[in-house]
C-alpha cells in the first residue's frame, strides 16, 4: 500500500481484509492508544469501522472507532 506505515490485518465474518496505516493518521493513533505499543496484542480485539469524509482527501475515507 503507496502511503501506508503499518498493514493490518483485518478479519470479517471469516474473512481476511488489508488495512493501510500511516503513523500520522488518526486511525493509527486510535488503536495505538486503546490497544498499547505491541501490534502483535492487538490480535482478537474489537473495532468498529465505517466512512468518514476527510477534508484533507477531499473524500470518504475508512475510520475506526474502538469498541
């Protein structure tokens, strides 16, 4: 993925989806700061995506909320 930091692995209904982070973005710090530091303990946790319109994109973008 062109501008992503972090690739994320995301699985739904059994099956598996990529997520592209950048350190900056606001996704990346979500789940920094709800799930700590070690990626690999984020496994098994729960979230919640859905669109979002980014000013910066000037399109709907994929946001996360933590559930």
């Amino acid at each position: 993925m062109e501008f992503s930091d972090v690739i994320v692995t995301i699985e739904v209904n059994k099956k598996k989806y990529t997520l592209g982070l950048a350190l900056t973005s606001p996704n990346y710090r979500i789940l920094f700061d709800s799930f700590g530091s070690d990626t690999r303990k984020w496994m098994g946790k729960s979230i919640e995506l859905f669109r979002r319109y980014s000013k910066r994109w000037k399109k709907d973008v994929v946001a996360i909320n933590v559930k």
